[in-house]
C-alpha cells in the first residue's frame, strides 16, 4: 500500500508542478512588454535549455534520487498526465481551432488514431537523448573552440521554438510540433559542430559508395574537400596544411571561409575549380 501511496504521491506532485510551470508560461507575456520580453528568451537557447529541462528530465533526475525507481516511475505518470490534461484544457480554451482542419485529425484518419499516439509517445522515450545531445552542445563544444579554434555559433538561432505562433496549432498539435521544433534545432546543430570535427580531424572519404552518398547530405565536405579513399596521407596532410591556416578552423563550406570582399573561398576544396 506504501508503494502505490508514494506511486501516486510522486506522479500527483509532478503533473501539479508542470502544470503550474505551463501555466506560468502562459501567464508571463501577458503581464507587459518587459515579461513578454522574458518569455521571448525563453523560447530560444539558453533560456529554453531551463524550460525544457524543468518539464522533461529535471523531474525524473530528482525524484530518482528521492525515492528510486519508484518515484522515477511516478515522475514518468506525472508527465504524461500532465500533457494529457494540458492537451485537453488548451483545446477547450480554443473551441473554433479544434473544431477546424488539424494534424492529428488528418494522421489519425491516415493510420488510425491508436497507432498514431502509440507512435508520438514512442518518440517521446527518445526525449533525455536529445537533451544530452543538447547538454554535450552547451559542455563540450566551447572548449574545442579554445583547443582548436573552432567557429562560434549563436545556439539561439538552432535551439528555439516559435511553432505556438502558428495560427489554429492547438492543443494536441501544437504540443508535439514544438517537441518537434525543439529536437529539430538540436540535431542540425549538432550536425554542424560535427561538420568541424570531421572536417578538422578526418578529411578522408569513406571506403564505401553508398554511405558516402548518404552522409554527403549532412556532410557537404565529402563531397567538396575530402580526400578520395584511395589516395594516401601525403595529400591528408596536404589537404589539412592548406584548408586550416586561418584564423577560424570551421568546416570547408562555413561562412567564416568566404572573404568579405570578393565573396571567394578562403580555401579552395580538393578537386574544384
């Protein structure tokens, strides 16, 4: 009885909690210029990073530690409740946008309504790895700009949600579109400090057809600056000597490598014209 006592104890606290941090959410940029101001913060990195935390792995960190897996089961209840019920007053507070076309009317006609909650709560599990993703972003990657000279970039223009803007996402849309619009900005930055990494450390195509089609999408210096697999060190060293004596060792296609006033590369990739 002790059990299902702090069971429901813990998942009562959690879905009050992050009630209560929704609607003070939705409270602030209503309150004047200078809080509507703060709630603009909030939306984009570092002040998401703090919102995000606080709704998704803050309350199973702290009720891990206070009751075990006990509270980090109960952590998990109170969050989905939470969303439930969050969901079904946000709807009610916007009769007309419900009652319009919607997403998940059109995907659950599509695929039908069990499978397609059964799939969004599905890539819902997946939510604490972006959020390492993310915590690696903010710790590890400044201190390989002061190592080796990496490009600074403004996280704020990746990491950020605007989608609540969009007229008649309500409720059960709106909800998961800015799940979306959050792990979106997350995984292409990501993709762009790697960029640097592979470009700095390994400019060395890959020994295989397919994947290097593949990763040519999210790595355009595959394509653009790596030496072939069947070449040897020699031209490695040749390709590294020439494409980082700058100031800036961001990958091959960044901004930072296009001159101000000729708009001409700064380095010129292996094999182009």
């Amino acid at each position: 009885m002790n059990t299902l006592i702090h069971f429901l104890a813990t998942a009562g606290i959690v879905t009050a909690a992050l009630l209560a941090g929704a609607g003070l959410l939705h409270l602030i940029p209503r309150l004047g210029q200078a809080t509507k101001n703060i709630s603009e913060a909030l939306c984009r990195a570092p002040g998401l990073d703090v919102v995000v935390t606080y709704f998704t792995v803050a309350p199973l960190i702290i009720a891990g530690i206070v009751m075990g897996w006990l509270g980090f089961a109960g952590a998990i209840a109170g969050q989905v409740l939470a969303v439930l019920i969050w969901t079904r007053l946000h709807e009610l507070a916007h009769p007309q946008a419900t009652k319009g076309p919607r997403i998940v009317k059109v995907l659950n006609r599509i695929v039908g309504p069990l499978r397609n909650h059964a799939a969004l709560w599905l890539t819902a599990t997946v939510t604490p790895m972006f959020w390492v993703v993310r915590m690696i972003q903010v710790v590890a990657y400044p201190p390989l700009r002061w190592l080796v000279r990496f490009p600074k970039y403004d996280e704020g223009q990746w990491v950020n949600v605007s989608r609540h803007k969009f007229s008649g996402l309500v409720g059960h849309d709106l909800i998961w579109c800015l799940y979306c619009d959050w792990m979106t900005g997350i995984w292409s930055l990501g993709t762009e400090m790697l960029r640097n990494v592979e470009s700095f450390w390994c400019p060395i195509r890959f020994d295989h057809s397919k994947k290097c089609e593949n990763c040519a999408i999210d790595f355009p210096d595959l394509d653009g600056g790596w030496v072939d697999a069947n070449s040897d060190m020699a031209e490695v060293a040749q390709v590294l000597e020439k494409a980082h004596t700058g100031s800036t060792h961001a990958w091959f296609g960044h901004p930072v490598r296009i001159t101000v006033r000729g708009k001409e590369p700064v380095f010129q990739p292996a094999g182009a014209q």
